[in-house]
C-alpha cells in the first residue's frame, strides 16, 4: 500500500488521481483497478518483480505471452533486465487487459517513435510504464496521456553532476537552499516528475531536462515551470509523486485532453489496425521506460 | 570513481573506464573473459540498455564521465547523443567521429 509522499489532501488531487493500487500477480485485483478507472479515468498500478516473474524464462508459453517483445527479450545478456523486462510486460498486460476487459495474451504491446508503449488496436487508452530494482509500475488513462517513473528514493544523484545536468536554474537556486541531507531525495522528486512529464509528452530523453522544471519545495508539484521559474503549463496537466513500498519514489504526470473520465466503455478504446499504422511508425528506442 | 583524461589514450580505453565506471561492473562481467588485462577491443555489439543495464540515470552519469574523460569534445549534448547510446560500436563511433575534427584542428 502506498504511504504518499504528497498526500492527497487537496481536493482536485484526489478528484484526478485514484490511490496505487498493488497487483500481487495475474489474480489483480483487477475490479479496483477498473473501478479507479471507471472513477478518475486513470490508474497507477504497481507491483514487486518477483510476484510477476516466471518460474522459468524458458516456459514453452513464453513467446505467445510477450508476442513481438519476445524477440527483443532472446537477445538480452543481461540477466535482471531480462528478468524485468518479462515481468513488467507481463504485469502491463494483465493490468491492461482487465481495462479493455480483453484476455491478456490478445493484447498486442507496440512502440511509438521514442519507445512509448501502446497497446495495438486500444491506442486511446494511453499506458506508461516504469521499473526500477523491484518495483514495476504502470500507469493507465483514457483522459490523455500519461506518464510515470519510479527511482528508489535514495538513488545516489548528488555528485553525479547531476544538477547541472538535469536542472533549470531555478530548481538550481532552490535546491541551494535545501538542507544537504534532503538534497539528494528532492533530486530524485525532480528526476521522476521530469521523467514522467518527458515520457508523457512522449520525449523521453530527447527533452532537455534543463529547459523545463519543477519546483523543488513544492509540497504537490501542480505544473511544469520554465527555467525562470514561472508557469509553463495549464491546468491541463496534474501531478503526483508518492512513495511506494517503503523505498520508491514514483511520479506521475497526467494530462487531460477532455475525453472524459467514465469513458465510453470497451469498444471506444479500439483504434482500427490500419489507421494506427498510418498514424504510427518508427523503431523503439530503449530508454523510455 | 576513475576521473582518467589522458587524451593520449585510445577511445575505447578510455570508454572502458567510464562503462566500467557507469555499470559498476567488474572487467570480466563486462567483457566475458577473467584474463590478466581484458581485452583491449570493447564487444561493440553490446547493447547499452538491454546488456548492461543502463537505466536513463546511467545515461546522465555516463554524459558525465564522457565529458570527463573526453574533455576536447567539451560539454556534450545528451538528447544529440542520444541516438548513437545504442551499443557500444555506436557509441564508439559517435565519440571518434566526434574527436576527428577536434585532432584535426
């Protein structure tokens, strides 16, 4: 269960964000899950790696469950990203599928240019999806787009010369005046919020994280700041961060395009495999999870 | 952490060092052999992400010690990098296509 990092005590954050919701394997609960959907239109799901791990990586059964991923996964060396990589991509599907209300091994997992995921044939159901250690977390809307990201919350970033890196400066004045032992946890506050914001917009790393910001003493981060420091966003765009499982940080950034929150029900999330091919192209990248 | 910057140094000398740096692996997790001093040529079809576990904060810390290590090509641009953070003959290519024109001054 979530202890939250920034509870939820406002009013439209508890309106926009529905609480995490674990899934312990493919049992779910998936009715909690599609009932924060069918409340807030989004969902944030997450789970620990070994509850979604095959017993054995050489299962017969694997290569129809992960589909076209399959290929990728035969080629990595290393073991705990293979390892990860099948558990996240099993863990999203299931989550999906119980959205879609569609078995989990129909589900067909693509990449967008930059290596966002999107479900073929259910692009308006917008997914996200992170990982990190043992932490696996997906994020669902049918409002937008979105985007989450999870660190532990005592990554090493201080000394990596990460605030010139990846900070504006503002966020650089700010954190100055931050006590040095609450520095590197605002970093990593920052780190997933920009991530979440680039992988939603569907950037990635392609976005200069020193030209778009947050502000570092923020208690709820409610839009995205240009390098001086003034709004850059509307409010389009939500923002959470939390704490999950003890020692992850996770956030997530939504943004709400009007397509509602209850939805339309299954059938409106299909896209026709045609038009998304036309609309859709490109290799995936390897960063953007 | 190494902070080598001899810029006498082959390239993917000093590409190992800031992998092994970054990955925090030992020279025979990353290069597959235990011999006295590993091999001197990098396994350039060694994916970055999905061999070596990078992450997109590895990405930042190697920018890091790439300018470290690679100081002629001065502050590097990671989303102008970012296609060539693929694999390691990729990168090692970027990286000497990148230093060409500096020797060349």
């Amino acid at each position: 269960m979530a202890s939250s990092l920034e509870p939820m005590t406002e009013l439209e954050t508890r309106r926009v964000f529905a609480h995490p919701i674990q899934a312990r394997g493919p049992d779910g609960p998936w009715d909690a899950v599609g009932e924060a959907v069918s409340r807030h239109g989004s969902a944030l799901v997450h789970a620990r790696m070994d509850d979604w791990l095959p017993k054995d990586l050489a299962d017969p059964a694997l290569p129809d469950q992960l589909g076209p991923d399959y290929l990728r996964f035969r080629r990595m060396r290393h073991p705990t990203v293979r390892a990860r990589f099948v558990a996240s991509r099993l863990m999203l599907k299931h989550t999906a599928g119980a959205v879609v209300g569609e078995p989990a091994h129909s589900l067909e997992l693509s990449y967008k240019l930059g290596g966002r995921p999107y479900l073929r044939g259910f692009e308006q159901l917008d997914i996200s999806l992170s990982h990190t250690a043992d932490l696996l977390v997906v994020g669902l809307t049918r409002r937008g787009w979105i985007g989450v990201d999870a660190e532990l919350s005592d990554r090493q970033m201080v000394g990596l010369g990460t605030e010139s890196q990846m900070c504006t400066r503002h966020e650089q004045e700010e954190l100055e005046r931050i006590a040095e032992e609450h520095r590197n946890s605002a970093l990593v506050r920052l780190w997933t919020l920009k991530e979440a914001y680039s992988k939603a917009i569907g950037q990635g790393m392609r976005f200069r994280f020193t030209e778009f910001g947050f502000g570092p003493q923020d208690r709820q981060a409610r839009e995205v700041r240009l390098p001086d420091g003034s709004p850059g966003t509307g409010k389009e765009w939500a923002f959470h961060t939390c704490v999950l499982q003890q020692r992850y940080t996770v956030s997530i950034a939504l943004y709400d395009a009007g397509f509602g929150e209850t939805g339309d029900g299954v059938h409106a999330l299909r896209v026709e495999d045609e038009l998304l091919a036309e609309l859709i192209g490109g290799t995936a990248e390897r960063f953007a999870e | 952490m190494t902070t080598e910057t001899s810029t006498d140094c082959p390239v993917t000398l000093r590409l190992q060092d800031v992998l092994l740096a970054v990955t925090g692996m030992t020279p025979e997790l990353l290069f597959g052999d235990s011999a006295e001093e590993f091999a001197p040529e990098l396994d350039e079809d060694l994916q970055l992400a999905d061999d070596l576990g990078f992450d997109s904060v590895m990405l930042m810390e190697l920018k890091f010690l790439l300018e470290q290590h690679f100081p002629e090509l001065g502050e590097l641009s990671l989303p102008e990098i970012l296609p060539s953070l693929h694999t390691v003959g990729s990168l090692t290519d970027c990286l000497k296509r990148r230093l060409s024109p500096v020797e060349a001054v």
